[in-house]
C-alpha cells in the first residue's frame, strides 16, 4: 500500500521527494508546479486541497507579478530557488 502522505515535486521533467506535507509546503512552490500524493495523479499545487493555503489572497506566494515578462522572471527565479532547496534537501 503507498504511503499517501507522501509527495512528489515535477520539474523540468524531473521527479523530487518524497517529502512530507510539511516539507513540500515549505518549498515555495507556484500554483501550477506539479504535485503528487505517491496514491494520486499529478495536479498543479493549487487544485491540491492541503496545499491551497499556500496561494490564498494573504499568502507570500499569491503575488504573481502583471506583466508576462515579469511571471516569467519571477517564476524562473522561484524554480531556481526550488531547484537549490531540493538538490540540498
């Protein structure tokens, strides 16, 4: 039986984890990164029910730049973030 607290990061066609609710939680993910329960399909962050908190109105990660350049900037730089903490992790 899989564990199902257990989740999986997609990035640039690679898999992270697994990790923790709390670990994955903690990896600053954008609404549309893709996120796996090891019991699940992979979805993006935002449509997971336990990781919804993350992209509320009040939310650190809410802000999303106007312009598509700057999402583009932004989300290269939050990759890149991500990248560093999972490759330490």
């Amino acid at each position: 039986m899989a564990n199902t607290n257990q989740y999986y990061v997609a990035l640039d066609d690679q898999v992270f984890g697994p990790y923790s609710l709390d670990e994955v939680s903690n990896l600053g993910l954008l609404p549309d990164t893709l996120v796996s329960r090891a019991d699940s399909e992979w979805t993006n962050a935002s449509e997971m029910p336990e990781l919804r908190y993350l992209f509320n109105s009040t939310s650190q990660h809410a802000h999303i730049p106007l312009y598509d350049n700057q999402r583009l900037i932004y989300k290269q730089k939050r990759k890149a973030a991500l990248i560093g903490v999972l490759t330490l992790g």
